[in-house]
C-alpha cells in the first residue's frame, strides 16, 4: 500500500483593503475582505520541501493591494481580474479561487443632506463574490450572507407528522423569521454585476415578502424560483436559511392574555438557539453543474 498527496490548495486568506477614491470632494469607499487560493502542481512543495514552484503568499497578498490600486469595480469583477493573472501567472498553476466580502457604508447626514466624507457601517448583511478559474474556464458565484428578513403574518406550520418526542404545536399564523446566505452561480463573465446582484437581492425580499408561506422551505423554493425565472444568466441558486424562532409569551402568570387572535398587542420571545436550519438548493434541469466552482464554498447541502 502506498501514500501519495491528494487534493490540495493554498493562499492568502482575509486580506483586508480600503479603497477610498478622493477624484472629487465627495468621495467613495469600497471595504472588501480577499482571500485567494491557487491550485496545482505543489507536489514536490509538500513531499520534499521544494518550494520552487510556491508563489509566496505574501505576493498573492500584495497583488490584492496592487490591483485595487487600480480601481475595485464590482466585487465579481475584481475577483476575475485577479483569478485571472494567478492562474496566468505560471505554467503550474492551473487554477485559482478568489473570495471576495463586500462590506456596505452608508453616508452620515448631517442636516439632511449626506456628507461628502463621512459614513456609517451599513448593516451587518454582506456581499459576496467567488471567482474561479480553471484552465479557460471562469465560474462567478455572487451572493450575500445575513440578510435578516421577518414576516409578522402571512405564515403557517401544520400538517407535519406527530410521533411520542414531538411537542411543537401546529399553527395558522405565525412570525417568520431568518437570516438569508445566498448564493447565484452565473453562466457568463460579460455581465453588469452590480445591477444582476441589485436585482436578484430585490426579488429575494420581494418574493419572501409576498409568499403566503406554509414552511421556511416553500419559502427557500420560491425565492429561488423567482431568481431563476426573472435572470435568465444565473444557472442556480444555494440558500441557507435559519430559521429565527419567535415563541409566544406565556403572560398568564400576570392575568394578561397575549393572543395573535385579532388586532392588538402581542408579546414574543425571540430564542436564537436551538434553530432549525433550512438549506437548498433550486436549478435549471439543464445546467452545466460546475461543482468546482462551489469548492472551497462550505455551508450548504
């Protein structure tokens, strides 16, 4: 029986770059977490400590600052770009995967107007961008992660199997809530990706928004649904949906009923753990699956 190395990859993970452009007295910033990763001939690295065909992560590093110098762009776009010269930069290299987080600012208004360089974190939600290269080809998954969404109504669970350990009550009316990771995997390069991702983030809420939902999973689906049939470039699409309990208060200790029945005022306690994890993935019959570009990709089924 012999050993031999398998699958292997390495990098530069969580490079941190700020880009603030100051062309006019108003300016902008981009704020990105960068992690690459190249694939290839690395044997001799690994078996006898050859490092002749390592590309340093530290210059995997300083290409990130080098090219953001540049101009960022879209964060698909700036993950080609870079993709694109390390899978080209040597013969062993064969492929790369660039990760990119997108972290939002928004303008401080000072007396109702914005200011020209002031900003605030925009909320905790996330865009995100994998690009991988191998060989000729380039695969682009975007997405976002923590996109906390919440119905007050318009949600029900019931019709689920009861055996002797289940205690859950069914129910007609409910909140709903959960914080999206989505991810879309596109079937081109030549795309705008700022208005695609803009879009897609807009029929993701707007499809939760109007789903009478039965179960977090029929919800999953429609989201999904509605991306496929409105983008006809995104060839799938992966969710992970937690589901955010909220459990009504039990106020009887106190003589006060608290009842979603009719209008008025009710009580919930929201409980972060134990969840329920939903998880999907919705598809064209016909498309190409490219697993290679979900490698690296971890937290869906």
């Amino acid at each position: 029986m012999g050993i031999m190395l398998g699958p292997n990859q390495y990098g530069k993970a969580e490079v941190r770059v700020v880009a603030v452009d100051r062309t006019s007295s108003r300016h902008s910033l981009v704020d990105l977490n960068v992690s690459s990763a190249l694939r290839g001939d690395f044997a001799a690295a690994h078996t006898v400590g050859d490092n002749s065909h390592v590309l340093t992560t530290d210059a995997q590093k300083n290409t990130v600052f080098a090219f953001a110098r540049d101009g960022v762009g879209s964060p698909e776009a700036f993950g080609l770009r870079l993709a694109r010269h390390f899978a080209g930069a040597y013969d062993w290299i064969t492929g790369a995967r660039v990760a990119v987080e997108s972290y939002g600012w928004e303008r401080i208004s000072v007396g109702g107007v914005e200011h020209d360089h002031s900003f605030r974190r925009a909320g905790g939600e996330t865009r995100t961008a994998v690009v991988t290269v191998d060989g000729d080809r380039a695969h682009v998954v975007a997405g976002l992660t923590d996109l906390v969404v919440l119905k007050t109504t318009g949600s029900e669970f019931r019709g689920f199997p009861r055996d002797r350990y289940t205690t859950l009550a069914e129910t007609r009316d409910r909140i709903l809530a959960t914080a999206v990771t989505a991810r879309w995997r596109y079937t081109t390069t030549d795309l705008d990706f700022d208005a695609c991702f803009a879009g897609v983030r807009t029929t993701l809420l707007e499809t939760f928004a109007a789903t009478h939902s039965l179960a977090l999973q029929q919800s999953l689906y429609a989201m999904g649904e509605a991306v496929l049939e409105q983008f006809s470039d995104i060839a799938e699409v992966r969710m992970s949906m937690p589901n955010r309990h909220h459990f009504l208060q039990d106020l009887s200790a106190y003589g006060l009923d608290n009842t979603p029945d009719g209008p008025g005022l009710v009580v919930y306690h929201a409980d972060d753990r134990p969840y329920g994890l939903i998880e999907g993935t919705v598809l064209r019959d016909d498309a190409d699956p490219a697993e290679i570009a979900w490698q690296g990709t971890p937290g869906f089924c």
